[in-house]
C-alpha cells in the first residue's frame, strides 16, 4: 500500500499509536495499529489522529483532507 498510497497518519505522533485495544498479556503493552487511512499523492493531509476513545475494541483514526 505504501508503495501507491500515503499514511494519512505520517509524520504526525498519532502514527505511533496502537488502534486495537483489546489485547491481553503479553501482547497488551503493544496497543498495534492496525486501522489505516490512505490517500492518493494528490491530495494531502491536512490533521490526522487516532481518536482515543468510545466503546470499541478499535480507536477510530481520523483525518481532514485538501488538495495538492
């Protein structure tokens, strides 16, 4: 994917955090991320983040998008 499309979340400290939330030990320390946004080169991101909150088991990822 990252070879055609960008990360919605680079370079913003949100791409460091876990989306998936219910693990449990050993792996809990980890929080990965595996909800994605990604978007073609021609438009760009404007704010990205990972929303830390509601009843899932995944954080939702959010962002805002302009042209190029």
């Amino acid at each position: 994917m990252t070879k055609k499309y960008n990360d919605a979340l680079w370079p913003t400290m949100s791409y460091f955090t876990g989306t998936y939330t219910d693990l449990d030990y050993p792996f809990k320390p980890l929080n990965p991320r595996i909800d994605f946004l990604f978007h073609s080169p021609d438009i760009k991101t404007l704010k990205a983040e990972v929303v830390k909150a509601g009843p899932s088991d995944h954080y939702p990822v959010k962002a805002v998008f302009g042209l190029n």
